[in-house]
C-alpha cells in the first residue's frame, strides 16, 4: 500500500498492526475501494512468527 499523505484527515478503515491477518484485511479493503490506514511499528521490525520465546534470549 503506498504511504498516506500526512495532509489526509479521513480514512475509511484504520488497521492497528501489520502482521499477517492486518496487511490481508488492509490489502483486501483498499481492492474494494475503501481508503486505508495502516499503523504498525517503525522499521526494521523482525519477523517474530514462528519463533520460540527462548530463541530471543
């Protein structure tokens, strides 16, 4: 999705998160011609699924 410009007041659908289930719901909602906002942490962010607790110590 390309980045919002910051001059943007209203969105029809804001998605809190860009793991696997967030970008699905805001790809599929902006192919349906709805305006989407996508908050999620600032890169680099480390792909985290799949791993066990103990891999980060």
């Amino acid at each position: 999705l390309p980045p919002i410009p910051s001059g943007t007041s209203l969105l029809d659908l804001v998605v809190v998160g860009c793991g696997p289930a967030g970008l699905s719901l805001a790809a599929e909602s902006a192919k349906a011609g709805l305006s989407v906002g996508l908050v999620g942490p600032d890169l680099p962010f480390t792909n985290n699924y799949g791993v066990w607790e103990d891999e980060f110590k």
